[in-house]
C-alpha cells in the first residue's frame, strides 16, 4: 500500500506536471515571503506631515503604542521615511500641505484641553456642562459662515 502524498503525486498525469510543479513553487514562494516579511508587519511608523515627527513602534511588544522607538532607531525612520515617499509617488498620492491659517492655540484649545467623547452627560454636573457649552461656541466660531 502505497502512502497517500505519494499516491497524491502518482495521480498528478505527465501533462500536468508543469502546472502542478508551478503550483507547488507559487504556495512555497507565498509561505516563505510571508516568514520573510512577518517581522516587517511588528511595527508601526507614523509621521505627521505638519510638523515632520516621526513615531516608531514596535507591536510586538508595545501594543498600548507608549514606547516611541523613532529617537532610538534613526535608521529605520529614514528607511520607513524613503518607502513612504517612493510609494506615495508611486500610486501619485495627493500629498498634504500646511495651513498657513493654523492657529495652534485654538487647535489646543478644541481638541487637546476637551475631550468630549469622555462627557457623560447624565453624570456630569453643571460646571462640566458649562464648559462643554463654551467649547461647543468655540467649535461653531470656527465654522465658515
């Protein structure tokens, strides 16, 4: 009794040979890049168009993303910084650009010193609803008329 990979192969016919042969490298060359490049997916580089800090992380194991690696590791944020640029150019991504009617203070002031997805409106008393009424003036201020 023959073992079944073996009777596997014997059943593949003479003219089908190529194609299994081809099949076999193409699953191989998949599992071996995939091996190759898992480490690559451990991190996570972010780097903010407006002020050009880079922030590194490694996911393996800093997953809360609280250890920022980019000061450390140079190399790697130039590396990261060269495929980003060659990839953006290579899809003709529309990049950003900074507003020069940026007003950092107010930015602080909406988004840093307010954070109103933690408001509970049922458990907050009247001086937090105050300040989330200011806050919400500020926002509509912004708006175009």
């Amino acid at each position: 009794m023959q073992p079944k990979l073996l009777g596997a192969i014997g059943a593949v016919r003479r003219e089908e040979w190529p194609f299994a042969l081809l099949m076999f490298t193409y699953v191989f060359l998949v599992i071996a890049t995939f091996w190759i490049l898992k480490p690559l997916k451990k991190s996570l580089f972010i780097e903010h168009y407006d002020t050009g800090v880079a922030e590194l992380y490694d996911l393996a194991t800093d997953r809360g993303e609280t250890n920022n690696l980019a000061g450390r590791q140079s190399a790697r944020v130039a590396d990261f910084r060269q495929l980003h640029a060659l990839w953006l150019a290579e899809m003709e991504a529309q990049t950003n650009a900074p507003n020069p009617n940026f007003q950092s203070e107010l930015w602080k002031n909406l988004y840093e010193n307010v954070d109103v997805s933690r408001h509970i409106p049922t458990r907050t008393g009247a001086a937090q609803h105050e300040r989330l009424q200011a806050w919400r003036r500020e926002m509509n201020a912004v708006l175009p008329k």
